[in-house]
C-alpha cells in the first residue's frame, strides 16, 4: 500500500530507456521503481561525499 506521506513523480521515458531499466531492475530483482530509488540513493550518496551533506528539511532563512 502506497504511503500517503510520499511523493508522488511522475516522469516521460522513451521507449528504449525504459526497456533497458526494466531489463536492469529485473536482473538485479527489483521493480522498475525500486530500481530507480536505488540510483537516486546513490547518486545522493556520491553528491553528499563529495559536496557536503544535503540539509533535510531546510531551515528558512529569516
């Protein structure tokens, strides 16, 4: 069941990229979505070493 406090992204994939993820995401066992999280994850993980951690929520400045 979905979890209503996440959000919700909706993206155009052509169709090439799209077989190639799920192509991807089935060989490593995960969904498609989950497949993408995992890279989205990493991709964080890579910014933060190199640039800093990401601050969650941000304060505002006043």
């Amino acid at each position: 069941m979905r979890n209503k406090n996440n959000k919700h992204l909706g993206i155009e994939i052509d169709p090439e990229l799209h077989y190639k993820l799920h192509y991807i995401s089935k060989y490593y066992g995960r969904s498609a979505n989950g497949e993408i999280l995992f890279l989205v994850r990493q991709a964080i993980k890579e910014f933060e070493l190199q640039e800093g951690a990401i601050e969650y929520p941000p304060k505002e400045d006043k």
